[in-house]
C-alpha cells in the first residue's frame, strides 16, 4: 500500500501546483510595468491592494482567443522580482529576450527597507532569472515617474523623473536631465545638451517615432525654478532627437483634449499615438478627477501634430482609470489593472479593457490575429512595433510556465493513474500527511500613506 500512496500524493501535489500556475489570481495594483514578449503579456510590479508585498511575475497568452472579463492569468513560478518596486519603467531589449527595470520606489526583500542601492534589474526571459548587471559610466541618481523607451542601437533614454528623498513626505527633487543607459556596453552616460531644456517634469508618456524622434506628452511640470507644480498643456508636445541630441517642442492642434497625469500610450504602425485614460487635479493637489475624453489619437504625420477623438471611441468604452498599462499587439490595445476614479477602488484583475485601433471600438472579445502584418518592422527605429508584433520564440516557451495544452496531458495522466490505483487497491486508507505549499512571494507591511503624487 506504501507505494501506491506515495504515488497518490506526487499525482495531487503536481495537480495543485498545475492548478496554482494555471488558475492563478493575482492582486490587484496600479502604477505597475507590462510587457509583450513571444505573445505573451508579462505583469509584474506595482503598488497592490493587499496588506502584503508581493514579487510575482504573471502573463496573459495572447496566442488564445478569450473575453475579456474571463481570463486565464499564468504564473511564472521562477520569475519573482528580487525587490518590491512601483512607480518604475520597464524596456524591453530589441532582440526581445530581455526587460530592464528601472527605478520607481525600491524595497529590499530582505531589510523591508528602501534601497536604491541597484537602480537597474534584468530579467532573462529564456532562463526565467533576474539579475543585477554591472554598470559603468556617470552615476544616476534615483528617480520615480518617469518613462524609458530604447533605440535601434540599443540605447535606452530616460528623461526627467521625480526623486522623494524625504519618504514620509514625498518631497524631494524634480529633474530635467536626459540619461541614456547602452544595453551593449552596459554604461549610463548622462547627456551634456546646449540649448534651451524643457522643464523638469514626470508621470508624463513617451513613444519614440521611426525617424528617431521621441514625443513626450503630458504629465507634470515646474513651470519656474522654485515655483509649484503644474499640469503640462497636452497640447505642448515635447520631441528630443535622438540623432542630433536636441530639444524642441511642438503645438499640437486639433480636438479639444484634457491634459492629464497617470495616462498611457501606444504608438500605432500608422504613426498615431493613442492616449487612455488618466487623471487631472481637481481643486487641491489631493484631489484627483476624471479627464475627457478617455481616448484620443495624435496624428504625427503631419507637420503639425493633430488631437482626434475617433468616432466611436466613446461606445463601451472603460470607466475613468488611471495608474494602469497599455500594450499594443497588433490591431488591440490591451488596458491592464489600475485604479477607478468612480467607484475609488483598484480595477478587477479578473477583467483587461480591448480597443480595436482598426475599427476604433471598444470590443469584449480578443483573438489572435490570422494574417498577421509582415511589413510592421521593416524599420529598425520602430521599436515600439517590434514590442506589439514580437517574433515567435517557441524555445522559449517553457521558461514562462507550463502551458495549457501540456497541464492539460498532465491532467489526463494523472486522471488515469489515479483511476487505476483506486481501482487496484479498493478501499484503502487515507493518507494524514499535510502538504505545505512552497510560498512564491516574502512578506511586507505596505506603510500607510498612498503616495499618489
């Protein structure tokens, strides 16, 4: 009898562990980082509505067809971050094998203090690792709120950003500088550019064009050395060539468009920019409201850049959120997590919001794309399209998980296995052995302010 029972209890602790990989239900959060990588859409980071830190890595299979209230999140049993980290940016490598994390508020595992003592992590998305690289060049200070984007060289920028070197405050320092960090060299050099700046700013977006161009939009800005914060014009757009290292900036026309803070952006293959959602300051600096519309485009074709409202757009569309994500992947623009401005509570993680940037509609359903385009990444400066249209890499596939199909073989397996013990040993006893499961996440106590400016 001993051996069948051993036998029993390996078949269950495989069928929990496939059930904990496969029906995973992760917390909800905001201000967190998201990235597709061989059609998968990795969640990671964040700040969480629980009472616990938690350093899970989690993705949604864009290879399946699903509603998108009913979802089917997959955990990544190997890929738990090495701190506790929101308020970051995360850039994927041009060859897609690799994120770069960096900076936000950054919480030692081990202490449960704030440490910057590492500003950048990498994940390996082959061997499902994260790893601490070695990096030479001028010293960075760190910085929250601010927004990277990467080149066809392989040189990621990261522009402005806030620092709150007092914590229980949330005051500190605001910055205006341009840091470029060589994933090829593996060295921050910080960029010394004659001309007028613009101001220090952060929680703005940032697309970087095919010509090398990237557009910042919105966020907030110190009008005046010394002087309060205020919410940047959407309609002041700032561009920084990547090629000449220069500032300028452009009036977009157009739409009337709220500005706003805590918003996202994709960059389309047409060259649009589509913003979502976000928020505004309403009275006082504590009070955040709703902006309209939720979604517009900006055209950068045109000499002159131009807000639209696409027609539509409004139908169905999302309740007011901000602090979430936006990924494109071929004609959908995925929204994930966030926090409610109307109801005042975190966005369910059960649900992800689908805009059709074809059709310019809200849709409820997501399927994998037949014909997908084959002319998207034809320039290398595109990165942005290289992200939403990522290469197959099925030898990859393992790192991120067990996949349906083979829990599915596994399920089948153990089915039968278990059929054909019962079968051959009738009514034996039960096993009194407890099972613990392994705890994927170390424990934190969240402190008690919010910090949502």
């Amino acid at each position: 009898m001993y051996i069948p029972f051993k036998l029993f209890k390996f078949i269950f602790c495989t069928l929990l562990l496939i059930n904990l990989i496969l029906c995973y239900d992760p917390p909800k959060r905001y201000l967190h980082n998201s990235v597709i990588i061989d059609d998968k859409l990795l969640v990671f980071s964040g700040y969480t509505n629980i009472t616990d830190y938690t350093y899970e890595l989690f993705y949604l299979d864009l290879s399946t067809s699903f509603e998108n209230n009913k979802l089917t999140w997959t955990l990544i049993p190997k890929g738990n971050l090495p701190i506790y980290v929101y308020r970051s940016t995360a850039v994927l490598s041009l060859d897609n094998s690799t994120i770069y994390l960096y900076g936000g508020f950054m919480l030692n595992k081990d202490t449960h203090d704030y440490d910057y003592s590492n500003l950048v992590y990498m994940y390996d998305y082959s061997t499902s690792t994260w790893s601490i690289p070695n990096l030479g060049g001028d010293t960075v200070p760190p910085r929250q709120d601010m927004k990277g984007v990467i080149d066809n060289s392989g040189n990621i920028y990261i522009f402005g950003g806030y620092n709150a070197t007092n914590l229980a405050s949330s005051t500190g320092r605001l910055y205006d500088d341009m840091n470029v960090l060589n994933t090829v060299s593996s060295d921050w050099t910080t960029l010394s550019i004659s001309g007028s700046l613009p101001n220090r700013c952060f929680h703005y977006t940032a697309n970087i064009l095919p010509n090398g161009i990237i557009v910042y939009i919105g966020g907030v800005e110190q009008v005046s050395v010394g002087g309060n914060f205020a919410i940047v014009d959407i309609n002041k757009i700032k561009l920084f060539d990547t090629s000449n290292l220069e500032w300028s900036q452009k009036d977009a026309t157009g739409d009337v468009i709220d500005s706003r803070i805590y918003f996202s952006s994709v960059l389309t293959p047409d060259g649009y920019i589509i913003i979502f959602g976000g928020c505004t300051y309403a009275t006082t600096n504590a009070d955040l409201s709703s902006v309209s519309p939720m979604l517009a485009r900006l055209d950068t074709n045109k000499d002159t850049f131009e807000w639209s409202i696409p027609s539509g757009s409004e139908e169905n569309s999302p309740p007011s959120i901000y602090g979430h994500t936006a990924n494109l992947y071929y004609d959908f623009m995925i929204i994930t997590f966030g926090f409610n401005l109307d109801t005042q509570l975190f966005s369910s993680s059960a649900q992800v919001y689908l805009y059709n940037i074809k059709s310019n509609k809200w849709v409820t359903t997501f399927s994998p794309t037949e014909n997908k385009p084959t002319t998207t990444t034809t320039s290398s400066t595109f990165k942005p399209i290289v992200t939403a249209s990522p290469a197959k890499k099925s030898s990859k596939s393992l790192a991120i998980g067990l996949g349906v199909g083979i829990g599915a073989a596994v399920l089948i397996t153990c089915i039968f296995i278990i059929t054909f013990i019962i079968r051959r040993n009738g009514n034996s006893a039960q096993d009194n052995q407890q099972f613990r499961n392994e705890q994927l996440s170390e424990i934190l106590e969240i402190p008690g302010s919010d910090q949502r400016y």
